[in-house]
C-alpha cells in the first residue's frame, strides 16, 4: 500500500510539474506502481495475505468471547 501512495504522490508531482519530480524520468515516477504490482502477487501467492486475515478474525473471535464472559461477570482464567 505504501507503493501505491508514493506513487499517487510522485504521479502528481510530475503531473502538476512540482519541484525537481518534473525533470525526473517517467520510469522512476511509475517505478513504485510495479513494485506495488510485484508486492501483492507475492503477498497472495505465499499466504501473506491469508494468514494476516486469519490473524485478524481470530483476534476478533476471542474478542467477542472475552467481552461476552466480562458481561457474563466470568473472571477470565490466568494462564
């Protein structure tokens, strides 16, 4: 996500001719869209993505049952 956000910045730059960008090169201005690209087919094809989301709905999970135990007035277990 980082990628797509310099690049949207170093687009405008060039775009609106704003500073030193304006001379740059359009290889380096669109450089981090590709990186961007590659960051992504990575992140799916290794599990990147999956396993964050997993992550993230297993958080939630035990979230929810944590809360529902305080509202319950369970004391939750010491480990």
């Amino acid at each position: 996500m980082y990628f797509l956000g310099l690049g949207l910045l170093l687009l405008g730059l060039k775009y609106f001719q704003i500073g030193s960008v304006a001379l740059w090169s359009w290889w380096v201005i669109l450089a981090p869209f590709g990186l961007a690209i590659l960051w992504w087919a990575w992140a799916d094809g290794s599990g990147y993505t999956k396993r964050r989301v997993m992550e993230r709905e297993n958080q939630k999970k035990l979230d929810r049952v944590e809360k529902q135990k305080a509202d319950l007035g369970i004391k939750p277990r010491k480990r």
